[in-house]
C-alpha cells in the first residue's frame, strides 16, 4: 500500500474500507454504466437504501452523473480508478513485475492491471481506460491513425476509452482487417466505428471477408475502396490488437479439418493477423487476408498487444518472439504471472 495512505488508514482506521467500497462502486459503473441503481445494488451485493448515500456522496463530488438510463463515470471518476491501480501496483510490488515481464519478454514496455480475465470481465473493461491514459500520456497533439482489429477483448477495450484522449486531438480509427464468421458486434469494422465514436474521430472500414482465396485476394487488392484503406492502415502510428489461443482461433475463423490439422501438427499456440505461430515464435500456418499483416507491426510506432487471462499466456510469450521491439503489452495479473513463473497464482 501507498506509505502516506497506509499511515493515514492506521489514524483512521475506518478510512480504508470506504474507500476500496467507493472505488468498487466506481469500477462496476465504469465497466456496467449507464446503470441503475438497483442494478448496481444487485451486482454489489448491497441494499439500495446505502448504495443511495453512496451514489450520492460520489455525485456531489463529481464522480458520477446521472442519466435517463442510469449513472455513468465522470472524467474524475475514471482518474480516481487510475489512481486507485497506481496504489495497488505500489502494494503489491507490480512496477516491479512490470520491468521483469518487458525484460523477459524484450519489449518496449509492460503494463499490468490486476485480475484475471478467464474468471472475471471485471477488470478487464478497465483495460480500456489504462490504455487510452497510456496513450495520453505517448501522443503529441495533432492528428493520429488508430488501427484496431476485431474480437470480444477489442470490443472491450473501444468501448471503454476515455473520452478525454481527444481533448487537442484528432483521430481515424481504421478496421486492421475484415470480418468473419457471424459475429457482427465483434468484428473489425463495428469496433472501429464504435472507437471513432468514442474519440469523436472518423471512422474507415474494410469491407472483406476474413478469410478469402488467393484468387480472390488478389481481385479485392485491386479495389480503390479497399487500396484507401489499406493505405490508411500503412500510415497508422497506433495499432490495437490482440492474440488468441491457436485452436481456438482456427474453429471461430472457420478453418477446416485438414487446416486445423496443420495446425496441431504445427504446435500452434497462438494466433495473430491470420498467422498461427508455435511456443518459439515460428509461422506453422498462414491465412490469406486483407489488412493489417504482421510484417507491418516493425513500421507502426505504438504497437499495443492487449491480451489478458492465464489462459493466453503461451501465445503472449510466443508472441513477443515474432514481435518487434517497441511492442507495449497491457494484460492482467493472471497472465502476467503465469508468464514469468509458469502458473496463475
């Protein structure tokens, strides 16, 4: 614990508990809101009549505010749970974590938020707004191309960036690829759209199945709706994505037996832009698509892998064998631990 609160706590030893309640009423807003209060109450285990003086107390002080559909976090609030991050890293000995994962690794930088993300989504919508601070923090004023590919954990992370990164900014949101599959609400294009609301920018998508034949690879490349954005997405200085488990990859993106056995074969343990990669970073199968490839990672400046959970720990490893070296990883404490020693807890 942070030294000046851990001393305060002793004199007021009341004061700590109130604050982790405040700051856990402030995370399911974050991560649930607009919500209800009864909603709220329900997810927190609390009768309303206190969650009432709560939400009341965090309103005034201008934490909260109030809509037609329920409560929402106020810029205040979003720094008050980057604040709170900041003294579990100091408690727990992160910061310290942080520089073993990035040397482990041989990257640019690691940032870790505490969870697990294969037990909860709790702390994993927080991700969003740990990576939009971080971006603050790394971009100049002026205008920004912001890459970003599709899956649930990049859904997450659009729909949970702070607004405030726009303030002095001006941003295109690009879709790294297509679509696949029949999963509307995670694909490429719908994330993109929905992180260009987020940041009041403007949006580009890519109208391509994921997964197409060489033949027509070769057709779609040829199209100027297409080259546009192709050409936006070279010119990206910010890219957002993240990695999957190989076999899992391979049944969401439709791939039949005789791919998925190369695959196996293969000891895939990770998959990324269409190439499943085994635990020493080497390329055992290939999909043709049109997007973001992974040979265009070298010339993007923020290379941001965002992947949580114990369970992507063997493709966040991998991984970062295949990576360039100003790569930055946002994951969990899940993941991160089992990175480094080989378990989750």
């Amino acid at each position: 614990m942070d030294h000046t609160l851990e001393q305060i706590s002793e004199v007021v030893p009341e004061l700590l508990p109130i604050y982790l309640r405040r700051i856990d009423i402030l995370h399911w807003i974050h991560c649930k809101g607009p919500i209800g209060r009864k909603q709220l109450a329900e997810k927190l285990n609390m009768t309303e009549r206190p969650l009432r003086t709560e939400s009341e107390f965090l309103k005034r002080q201008q934490f909260i505010y109030s809509t037609s559909s329920g409560m929402k976090l106020t810029p205040k609030g979003e720094e008050a749970l980057l604040n709170a991050q900041a003294i579990w890293k100091k408690q727990t000995s992160v910061y310290e974590q942080e520089m073993l994962l990035k040397q482990t690794l041989s990257i640019k930088e690691a940032k870790i938020v505490s969870g697990n993300a294969d037990y909860s989504d709790y702390r994993s919508h927080e991700m969003g707004l740990q990576v939009s601070n971080y971006l603050n923090q790394q971009l100049d004023l002026g205008h920004h191309i912001i890459a970003i590919t599709g899956g649930t954990t990049m859904l997450d992370i659009a729909k949970n960036f702070s607004k405030g990164l726009s303030h002095g900014r001006h941003f295109t949101v690009v879709a790294a690829r297509g679509g696949f599959g029949d999963q509307l609400a995670a694909q490429a294009n719908t994330i993109s759209d929905i992180l260009a609301h987020q940041l009041n920018g403007a949006n580009m998508s890519l109208y391509t199945p994921e997964k197409v034949s060489e033949e027509t690879y070769r057709l779609l490349l040829t199209e100027p709706s297409i080259q546009e954005t192709l050409t936006a997405l070279n010119q990206a200085d910010v890219l957002l994505f993240s990695v999957g488990d190989a076999l899992t990859m391979a049944k969401r993106r439709g791939l039949d037996d005789n791919e998925i056995n190369q695959i196996r074969e293969g000891k895939a343990v990770g998959e990324a832009f269409g190439c499943f990669y085994n635990e020493e970073g080497e390329i055992v199968y290939r999909l043709p698509r049109i997007g973001m490839q992974l040979k265009d990672l070298e010339h993007i400046e923020l290379p941001i892998l965002i992947a949580g959970g114990a369970s992507k720990a063997e493709a966040i490893k991998a991984f970062a064998k295949l990576a360039p070296k100003q790569l930055v990883l946002f994951t969990d404490k899940g993941a991160s631990t089992k990175v480094l020693y080989g378990e989750s807890h």
